[in-house]
C-alpha cells in the first residue's frame, strides 16, 4: 500500500494561498481584454501559473512557448515524497482549454526514487487554481 500523498496536498494547500493574495482587492469597472499577448501565450495564465508553482524550482519557463517544467519538489514535512510540474499554456485567449498541467510523483522505496501515482483530482485543483488566478490578475488589470 502506498503512503498517503502529503507533498501533493502541500502543493494544492501551498497554491491555493497563492491563488487567495488578490482577492481583496477592488475590482475594476472596466475588465481588461481576455486575450492579452505580449508575450506569445496568454500574459494572464502565464502570470498566474509563474504564481502558483512559484514554491518550487524552475527549470525551464518560455513565454513565447508557453511552457513551465519544474525541477522536483519535496515538501519539508515530507522527504520521501517529491513531485515535479510540467505547465503548458496552448492559446493566447484565457480560457480553461488553454492550460494544461502534468506532475509526476516519486516516492522513495529501498533507497531510490520509484514512480507513484498522482491523483487526477490533485492536477485539476492545479488547474483550477491557476485559471482562478488568472482570472483574478485580469479583473485587477484596468484596460487601456
């Protein structure tokens, strides 16, 4: 039997933190386009998802590709456990078919990192936190 998943519920606690930091402020009368392209993907689920992933290490993040890797991640409390993300923004319009998360979860067994399981419900709530977020950066962005 597999151990319970705290790095994965570390991750979602960690990130929906993240997500909650704007919600206080006010929001704008005036929306701001949905479709904001300075870079070659969506700047709102760019942001949003640099935000979300932000507590581990990065090893690659292209905005003109719209991709995000990060290097394994084991949360303190749990050092057997580690999981790593890969972040991929697939349009410039901030919709939900525009994002798409990977993780990928190692648990240590006899010494050496092992595959193991990551819950389909942990990369959604990754998923969702990162569109709440980009959402949220989008209403607090006056349009010019």
């Amino acid at each position: 039997m597999l151990p319970k998943k705290p790095v994965a519920a570390a991750l979602v606690v960690i990130a929906v933190a993240a997500s909650g930091c704007a919600r206080n402020r006010s929001i704008p009368v005036q929306l701001a386009p949905s479709r904001m392209t300075s870079i070659g993907v969506n700047a709102y689920l760019w942001r949003a998802a640099l935000d979300t992933v932000s507590f581990a290490p990065l090893l690659q993040a292209d905005a003109n590709t719209g991709v995000i890797i990060t290097d394994w991640y084991a949360h303190p409390s749990s050092p057997g456990e580690r999981v790593k993300l890969t972040v991929t923004i697939l349009d410039q319009d901030l919709r939900a078919d525009a994002l798409r998360v990977a993780a990928s979860r190692q648990i240590i067994q006899g010494g050496q990192w092992v595959s193991a399981p990551v819950s389909a419900s942990t990369v959604q709530k990754l998923e969702d936190i990162i569109l709440t977020r980009a959402r949220d950066i989008r209403r607090t962005t006056i349009s010019g």
